[in-house]
C-alpha cells in the first residue's frame, strides 16, 4: 500500500487567488487523502463546489468545520443557524462522499497506519482567556477595548443554544462519547479547526484572539486519544511544533495578503503521514 495522507485548512475561497491555488491541489498518488481542516469558506455552495472538487482528485476527503463555514453570512443565500446550519453542511459532505465528524472515522491504511482519521468539531469556550482576565466577560471586554473581536461574535449563531460555550459544552460531551469508544489499541489523527492545546496561540499578535481559538477542555486529548499527529488550523500561522511528544500541524492557506508574506507560489498541502521525519519503514 503506498500513498499519503495530507491536510489542508483555511482556503478561504472567497478569494480569487486562494481558489487558484485550490487548483492546483493534487494527490501524488492514486490512493492519497486529504484532510481539510475547516474554513473552507463562507456560502454554503462555495464549499460544496471546493469540496466536490476535491473528491474527485483524492481517494477520500474527511472534513471538519472552521468558524467561517459556521457564519450566516449576510451574502449566503443559505440562512440556517447553528447546529441547523452545521448540519446542512454535514448533508452536504455525505452527498459528496466527504467525510465528517459525525461518520465512522475512517482508518488510514498507507505508510504510517493503520490509523484513525478523526474529524472533530468542538467549538471555543472562552476558557484561552485574554492576559491578566479571570472571566469571560472580563477577557471579551479586553478583546473589546483593544479592538480584538473575532467576527464570529456578529456571524456564528449558536442557535438552539443560549451561547456558543453551550454549544461547545454539548459538542465535547458528544464527541468524547465516541473516542471514549474507539478501539484502545487504535491510533489517532486528530483533526480540529480550532487547536486541542493552548500553546499555539502564544506566538498570536493580538493575545486576546486567543479566547475564540479553543478550549482548556481538549488540553489532554492528544495524549489521551492517542495521537500520532494533531492537524489544526484557524490560526494562520502554519508551523510545526511538538506538545507531550505529540506532532501538530498548523496547515492553514490562509489570507492571499498572508501567503504573499511568505512567498509565492504557497504549498499548502502538509504531509501527515508517512512521516518524512520517522522514514517510510
Ligand atoms: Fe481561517
Ligand atoms: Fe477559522
């Protein structure tokens, strides 16, 4: 079996430029995946044209929703809410033979597995609280002050429930219930927009951007679910670093005004496995 299983987040295809490179996203071999880590963009037919385009060029595509999918944006002709909305999108993923955090995670049976995909969508809590704040109306009103405030405060709608650290409370107890319930021997790719571990939002410009990128909650879970990578997004600031022993990769495209920083032509698709740092035995 040969093949690879790569990611990407953060395509943002409103932009003209970013959906050039969208074209050019191609498997080097017949059987590789690709993982696409949320953020993919904001109308609900943007990200099912990207989304089928993708499916045609990779053995599989397994998704997992960004803030931005999760707007009700004033320019999307779909105006669902929420979880309605998050799981409009979930119908369309199926439709499209994309897989989501709520299928059977698939097992990755190239180099570096056989592992388990795992798409997640956990949301934020507030809980990465702003420098020097002890609650979360003290750290959204820093966020506030300094200018700082996720659009998600105007756009991301938690309707059923009263917040969006409701709906992440209920998005963790789900989505522990079925890792709880993988097999012990089986190990994982975890796969979230936002990342499990505080710590990449260190290196943020703006601290008090961190509120709407995680959770404390998920602080463990590499470790406890067994991870042999991490892949996260949302931040922008594509790197790999190392938490518990555990790879995570930052695999965001981003903003063309970001990745004209960087350089041209941006390679956005990361390998995860085979692991070019463990070899291919
Ligand atoms: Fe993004
Ligand atoms: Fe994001």
């Amino acid at each position: 079996m040969t093949g690879n299983l790569f990611a990407v987040s953060d395509l943002h295809v409103s932009y003209a430029e970013n959906r050039t490179v969208v074209d050019g996203l191609r498997p080097e071999t017949p059987d590789d995946w690709l993982i696409v880590a949320g953020d993919v963009g904001e109308k609900v037919a943007d990200i099912e044209r990207t989304l089928a385009e993708l499916r045609g060029r990779f053995a599989a595509v397994i998704w997992a929703p960004g803030n931005h999918e999760l707007w009700t944006h004033p320019s999307d002709p779909v105006t669902l809410r929420g979880v309605a909305r998050y799981e409009a999108l979930v119908q369309v993923c199926r439709d499209l033979g994309v897989l989501t955090p709520e299928d059977d995670f698939a097992v990755w049976p190239g180099p570096g597995g056989p592992v388990a995909v795992v798409p997640l969508f956990q949301l934020y809590d507030y809980s990465f609280r702003a420098p020097g704040t002890s609650t979360k109306e003290e750290s959204l009103s820093r966020a506030y002050a300094a200018g700082v405030v996720c659009t998600d405060e105007m756009l991301l709608h938690p309707d059923p429930f009263p917040d969006r650290e409701s709906w992440c409370a209920d998005r963790l107890a789900r989505t522990r219930r079925r890792l709880d319930a993988l097999d012990p021997a089986l190990s994982t790719v975890l796969v979230s927009h936002w990342p499990l571990v505080r710590e990449p939002t260190d290196v943020l410009w703006h601290p008090e951007f961190a509120q709407w990128c995680g959770t404390e909650l998920t602080a463990d879970w590499h470790v406890r679910y067994r991870a042999v990578v991490a892949v996260y997004g949302h931040l922008h600031i594509p790197r790999t670093t190392h938490y518990d022993g555990v790879r995570f990769e930052e695999v965001s495209l981003g903003y063309p005004r970001e990745w004209k920083r960087r350089g041209v032509p941006p390679r956005p698709m990361r390998r995860i496995l085979p692991d070019a740092g463990a070899g291919r035995a």
